[in-house]
C-alpha cells in the first residue's frame, strides 16, 4: 500500500508528465508549422512518450491501493522562437523533470516505501537517457549555427531515423 505522502507526490509527478507531453505536442505542431517534418516526428514521438510516463505512474498508483487522478492541464506555448529555443526548452524542462523525480525518491527513502522506489528506479534512469538526447540535440543545433542547409540535414536526419535518439 502506498502512503498518502508518496500517493501525492506520485500523482504530482502525473500531472508533471502530462504537462511535458502537451508542451512535446505543442512544439511538434509549431515544427510541423514551419515545415520542419523531421523535427515534428520527433517531439511527436516525445510527447507519445511523455503520455506512456504518465499511464505507467497512474497504473502504479492504483495497482498500489492509491487513486491515481487525472489532472485538468493549462495550455501549453503555442510559439516558439526558433528551433533552437525549442531543444533549449526541451533540456531545461527535462532538467527540471530529474529534480522531481529525484524529490520522490528522497521521498520514498524517507517515508521507507522501499517498492515505489524500487519503481522510480526506471524514471531516475530515463531522465540521464532524456537530459543527454537534449543535449546532443543542442550540440547538433550549434554546430549548425544559422546555416540553413545543416538545419535542413538536421530535420532530414531526425525523420530518417525514426527513433528519440537519433
């Protein structure tokens, strides 16, 4: 059984994933707005992603004799800058996700719920995979700098690969 402790702070965190994957899927319009098809599939792929996050803590919650509850959203930006302000948006937010993920699991220890937090293992190692695919994303971006032609290989490259690490 979980805690009510550890049942809030989990269904924070849905909230959480739900949110990130609204903003993927507000930014994956705005790309698919300026003709950026590759960068589209990708953060639409990152927001499907963010909502399996959201489904897999729910599922937790309840299978643990809590109530997972689903929350009412705000409206994600509906423009960005550029694409670079978008990877950076993406690596601030994923930051911002680890430090949640890791208040949970200081929670976790605290409150002695040895199971939760042997299930917030698998977030604490999504977040390194996340923070790094952002990163590597903003490397990319700035070796492009304002050369069209590499942001044109760039967005070809993300569709070809069909996959969040391309």
């Amino acid at each position: 059984m979980v805690s009510k402790k550890v049942e809030s702070a989990l269904n924070d965190q849905v909230a959480k994933e739900a949110m990130s994957s609204q903003i993927y899927l507000a930014m994956a319009s705005w790309a698919e707005a300026q003709g950026l098809e590759g960068v589209a599939a990708f953060l639409y792929r990152h927001s499907d992603e963010e909502r399996m996050h959201t489904l897999k803590l729910m599922h937790y919650i309840n299978e643990r004799g809590g109530h997972a509850v689903v929350p009412a959203l705000a409206k994600p930006p509906k423009d960005m800058k550029d694409i670079m302000d978008v990877f950076k948006s993406i690596l601030h937010q994923e930051v911002e996700v680890t430090g949640e993920i890791n208040a949970i699991v200081d929670l976790c220890l605290k409150e002695k719920d040895y199971t939760t937090h042997n299930f917030m293992q698998w977030y604490v190692a999504e977040q390194i995979e996340e923070e790094r695919l952002a990163r590597t994303m903003l490397d990319k971006l700035n070796l492009i700098g304002s050369d069209k032609g590499g942001l044109y290989l760039f967005d070809r490259d993300l569709m070809a690969s069909g996959n969040t690490t391309a």
